[in-house]
C-alpha cells in the first residue's frame, strides 16, 4: 500500500523557515517524481514544486522560487521542501504526492494526509 | 501562464448526472485529470489523462476534452459524491496548474 506521511508544519513567524518530510513507503520511491501542493484553509490547490527522480531536475512556482527548496534523500525514501523567508500568505496545508509523468502529462497519484504551516506574528 | 476556470458550485438530484466543466485555451490540445476531496480529507485522484479511471473508482466517473472545455461527468450521482472537485493539466512552461475547484452539492 502507497503511503506518504508528512511532518514538520507548524506556526511560524514571517520571514522564518521551516522544514517539511515526507517519508514514503509501499513502492520504489527512487523510481518516482515527487511533488508538493498547498491548499490554503478553505481555497484551492496550488502546486509548489516537483522534483525528478534522481533530483536533478527541480521545478517551482513562481511565488516561491528563491525562497523554497525542494530536495529527496531516495535512501531514506524521503522528499523535502526547505522553506526560507516564509510570509503570511504561504500559510497553508502543505500535501506531498507521488506523480506520474509522461512528455505530455503529469499528475498526482497518491497524496499524503498534509501537514498545516501557519505564518504568522 | 495558463488558467483554468470552473464554476464555484454545481447541484444535481440524487440519481441525475452531475456535469462539471473546467475551461481554458485550447485545453483539448492538452491532457486533464479531476481530483476528488471531500472536507478534511486530501486530494483523490477520479480521472486521468482526460478520460481514464484509477483502480477503485465507480464507473459512474467519467471525464471528456474537447475544445476549450473538459467536463467531469458523474451518473447516477449518490449523496457520499457531494465533494470538491478539482480539474488538472501540465505544459512543460506552466508545469502544473490547477483549477480553483467546484464544489458539488447533492440536493
């Protein structure tokens, strides 16, 4: 069974850091793209990040970029988003995924159960 | 950057076919997928690659592309359907964008 259990939110204040895991588990973790989505409380979804299976290729939102680094350790079977000068309006429900990618598609398969960050003073 | 737009809200009777469109420029040029989350629960994928079911989805979910729109279309709807619904698609510019979400009721 595919499971993906995030940690690390938490309240914070702005201009902080925090940093998210994501420990995965029930398949080949090194054989997957990996990605972060954030749900402001009541809003929609917005993806963060994605990352390629052996981490060389890292793509961003442009609202984060310079600010938030995704990385994965495929050992540990763990994917990460090191968060930096964190503002009010990253405030949100952080969701790690298990993607599936082709030339011309990409989406997430599996989500995690999220984790909540709170920024603010 | 790319937009996709739904309506904020949809009703349906119980037993009627529930009709969710997602819109955006030339979206049938493009692959979309719908995400289900009902409230406290994460995200589930309902339809990939425009027309695709996952594994343990009713049959009564099916998605359609054409044009400018996608449409998630539920039959037969039954009252534990009531959820958001989320539309889906990727260019290798964009990456992933999503849609703001429909929620649908069922009356």
């Amino acid at each position: 069974e595919v499971q993906l259990v995030e940690s690390g939110g938490g309240l914070v204040q702005p201009g902080g850091s925090l940093r998210l895991s994501c420990a995965a588990s029930g398949f080949t973790f090194s054989t997957y793209w990996m990605s972060w989505v954030r749900q402001t409380p009541g809003k929609g979804l917005e993806w963060v990040a994605y990352i390629k299976q052996d981490g060389s290729e890292k793509y961003y939102v442009d609202s984060v970029k310079g600010r938030f680094t995704i990385s994965r350790d495929n050992a540990k079977k763990s994917l990460y988003l090191q968060m930096n000068s964190l503002r009010a309006e990253d405030t949100a429900v952080y969701y790690c995924a298990r993607d599936v990618d082709s030339s011309s598609w990409y989406y997430s398969e599996y989500w995690g159960q999220g984790t909540l960050v709170t920024v603010s003073s | 950057s790319y937009d996709l737009t739904q309506p904020p809200s949809v009703s349906v009777s119980p037993g009627q076919t529930a009709s969710i469109p997602c819109s955006g420029n030339k979206l049938g040029n493009r692959y979309v997928h719908w995400y289900q989350q009902k409230p406290g629960q994460s995200p589930v994928l309902v339809i990939y690659q425009n027309t695709k079911r996952p594994s343990g989805i009713p049959e009564r979910f099916s998605g359609f592309n054409s044009g400018n729109t996608a449409t998630l279309a539920i039959s037969g709807t039954q009252a534990m359907d009531e959820a958001d619904y989320f539309c889906q698609a990727w260019d290798s510019i964009t990456h992933v964008v999503f849609g703001g979400g429909t929620k649908l009721t069922v009356l």
